[in-house]
C-alpha cells in the first residue's frame, strides 16, 4: 500500500490518513481481508506519530471499514456499500418429513472430480493442512506404539489422548478429565453413539433448523422423529421456540451445534448457551453437542459451549479434528456425562476400539503446541477467505442476497430471491464443474429452495473469485 506523505502542518492528520486508506478500500486496491500495515511500520512510512496513525485506524473502525484482530493486526473489512443484509429468522414449516438422499450422494460424489471447484466441501483444502509434520508424527508413533500401532487399544481409547483433549478443554471453560472422555471414529460417530445411547425408533429429537444433512440422514436411519426448530442466521437456535417445544412436545433429545453452526455459521452468545443448559436441565433433557467448529474462531477468544455451564452432566459434548487437522485420521471424542456407560457399552458393541496409531498422532500434535500453532495459521487464512469470499459475492450476486457473517468455521448461507431454486442452480453450475450445496439438502421440510450454503474452506485465488462470477452470472440470467 503506498500512500503519499501529507504536508505536517495541515490540521487533522488522522483523518487524512483516514480518508486516503479509505478510498483505497472503496477502489479495491485494497480488498476485504486484505492485512493493513502495522501502526508502527505506516508511522515510519509516513513520518507521523503512533498516536496520529492510531487515531487514523481507529476513525476507519468506527466507520466499519476495518477490524483488528488481536495478536494479528488491522485487515479490511467487506466496505458498508457493499455489505449484503443478513438471512432471516428460519420458520420451519409443517408437513411431513422428506428425503434428499439422491441430491446429497450426488453432491458428496463430486468431491472425486478433480477438475470440480468444491463450495459444497465442508473440509478444509489439503494445502491448509500440516501433512509433513503429520507424517512425521505417524513414523513417531509406528516406532513408539506396541506392535508399531497395530494392537487393539482400550475400548475408552488411547490414554494420552484422552488426556490432552482434558487438557484442551481448558480452552472453551471445560473441567474435563481424562476418565471423562471416550475415544471415537470422528464426531459424527460420537453423534451417532449418543443418539443410540438416548434414544429408540419412534423418540422426537429437536434441532436447529437448518440443519447439516449428516445429522438429518442418521436420525432417519434410526428412526427418529425430528422437530427442527426456528434458527436466527446469526445467534442460533431461538429460545421462546425451544422453550415452547419443551412445553408441549415430547421430546427425547435435543441435538445442537452451539458454535459457527453448520450450515449457516451461527453462535450462540454465552448467555443463550447458559439459558439452554438451564431449560434442559428443568425438562430433564439430554442435550448433545456438537462443537466440531468451535476451534476455529475469529476473534479473540475462543467461545465457551454448551457443556462449560453443565452441573448435571445431561450435555453429551462431541468433537473431533477433521475439520481442523485431519479429516481422514477419524480422530474423535464424547464427554458423555452421566451416560458414559451406555456410549462405552455401545462402543464396545459397534467398534471394539478406536484407530491406535492416528490417535498416538493426534494426541503428539495436541502435547507438543503444534495443534495450537497450526490453529492459529488456519484460522487466519479462513478468516481471510471468509472476507473475500463474502465480498465477491457482494460484488456478483443480486443485489437483494442475503448472506451470514461468521465469526468461525467454514460457512456462508446464502438466501437468494424466492423465484431462485438452487437445486437447479447447482445442475447449471455442475455443468461449468462448480458444485454448490443446495438448500433443500439441509432440511427434512419444504423450505430454503432459495437458499445454498458455499464453503470458504478453498484457498483464495483468482480462480476461485472467477467460480463466484460465474454463479453470480448464473443467478443473474435467471
């Protein structure tokens, strides 16, 4: 960025500075994410003092053209112009249940093409991952591991696992111990235990609506009634609908993911999570949690879940790291409360023991920091992606989009004009090897035709803001 140094004697220095940091926003020489200079570095370029460039930032962050990040620095944000309103409150609607099977396989089998853009891939792009360290942590544990990792482990799992993910739970307020966890084939799996542990065919479970299609397909495999649930795009699960659905229906379980949501990227505020640990706790209903996102925040701190307030133990926390470190390790756990029992009982049943070797990896990458240090590089880049991502798509869709805001994880959900139907966008966009996650994916209702959720979890490239231009153009013919 290069800004020409303003005469000394002209009054109001900051804003001049200001003014001029702003018009490169607002010509896109510099772009949403974009990082800004350091304080320091801009007050040798220009030959002013910390405290006239400080006061320039600060008039540009009440003015919503940039945001620091703690430790980081000051990044362009997506300008006000520009900025796309927010997708209203979800209203499920009533009818009976319905299956996308067909659309979800076909979506899941494009991840083989490789010469497919993947928006509809909730993981994050090899080139984001530390396969090196990772495979040096696998010779690491082949070497160290009985029977260079091919024995049995324990059925609760492997014990310096369990103990770094008590350690992490630090993290998020958590007061875990080792003995409180058990080991899983990832979160999904974990979801899946305490579903059986809690539930029987014909049970009502409850659910933000929408909801991920993984979690809406397992409940249909197992025969369970589900009750989706008002969502707010940005705070999550509503509670005056969560509290009358407690009231008047019977509900077995309630099933949430309380932080960057998928697939709208919605988090719960502390308060909400607090008031739903205290609801269930009156109605006496299980809550599992899914925080499979939680890690991956973009602000200062990490968010606390659901299970950080849980003095009864009904909150079966779920979590893994494939969407963090390594999808295909399967590398997951269950805190599962006062039903520890029943998830170990129905592990035993199902799985014998969790992968040996890849949990000695996970659990080396947790002790040493290098899961810590990894985080922190992979959550700046989302969070780059997630800026520019929303900025192109200000930029080429509709005027009258609606898009979410994240503060973590993966997702943007994107609600276009009513007359819009995204599954037969995505039947044109396929055509031009760009694939999409339609709306009607996420729902077991007639609703959010209009709606599709994309993933920033693609590097940003020129490539990638062609693939948005194009769906913008395709969305804009209709």
């Amino acid at each position: 960025m290069e800004l020409k140094q303003a005469p000394k004697s002209e009054p109001y220095l900051y804003l001049q500075i200001a003014a001029r940091i702003e018009k490169q926003i607002m010509n896109e020489v510099l772009k949403a994410g974009d990082k800004l200079p350091s304080v320091r570095m801009l007050c040798r370029e220009l030959g002013h003092n910390m405290s006239t460039v400080t006061q320039a930032y600060y008039e540009l962050e009440s003015r919503s053209l940039i945001e620091t990040r703690p430790r980081s620095g000051y990044y362009v944000c997506v300008p006000p112009k520009k900025r796309l309103a927010v997708p209203e409150t979800s209203n499920p609607s009533g009818g009976s249940a319905r299956s996308q099977e067909d659309l979800i396989t076909r979506v899941h089998n494009d991840s083989i093409n490789p010469k497919i853009t993947l928006f509809s891939l909730g993981v994050p792009h090899k080139s984001l991952l530390p396969v090196a360290k990772l495979n040096k942590g696998m010779i690491q544990a082949m070497r160290t591991l009985d029977g260079s990792g091919t024995a049995y482990d324990q059925v609760q799992g492997n014990d310096k696992l369990r103990k770094e993910v008590a350690k992490w739970s630090l993290s998020w307020g958590g007061d875990l111990a080792d003995t409180d966890i058990v080991t899983t084939a990832g979160c999904m799996n974990a979801v899946a235990y305490c579903l059986l542990a809690l539930t029987k065919p014909g049970d009502t479970i409850a659910i933000e609506s929408p909801a991920y299609f993984g979690i809406l397909q397992l409940t249909q495999t197992m025969g369970l009634n589900v009750l989706e649930l008002p969502t707010n795009a940005t705070t999550g699960i509503e509670l005056e609908a969560l509290k009358k659905a407690l009231t008047i229906n019977k509900i077995k379980v309630c099933l949430l993911i309380s932080n960057f949501n998928n697939p709208c990227g919605s988090s719960m505020p502390t308060e909400h999570k607090k008031e739903v640990v205290k609801l269930l706790e009156h109605f006496n209903v299980p809550l599992i949690e899914d925080d499979l996102y939680g890690d991956l925040y973009f602000g200062a701190n990490r968010p606390t879940t659901c299970k950080t307030y849980d003095e009864s133990g009904l909150v079966l926390y779920c979590n893994s790291v494939s969407k963090t470190l390594a999808p295909g390790y399967r590398v997951g756990w269950v805190a599962p409360g006062k039903f520890k029992d029943q998830v170990m009982r129905l592990k035993l049943t199902h799985a014998i023991s969790s992968t040996t070797i890849t949990s000695e990896v996970v659990a080396d990458f947790l002790k040493n920091g290098r899961y810590e240090n990894h985080l922190r590089k992979i959550r700046q880049i989302l969070y780059n992606n997630s800026m520019k991502y929303s900025s192109a798509i200000a930029n080429y869709f509709p005027e009258n989009t609606r898009v979410t805001r994240p503060e973590g994880g993966y997702f943007l959900w994107i609600e276009l004009d009513k007359n819009i139907n995204t599954q037969d966008l995505y039947e044109r966009a396929i055509k031009h090897n760009v694939s999409i996650a339609p709306g009607r994916m996420f729902s077991l209702k007639q609703q959010f035709d209009n709606c599709l959720r994309l993933s920033y979890g693609l590097q940003w490239s020129d490539e990638v803001e062609k693939k948005i231009k194009l769906l913008g153009m395709l969305i804009n013919k209709w």
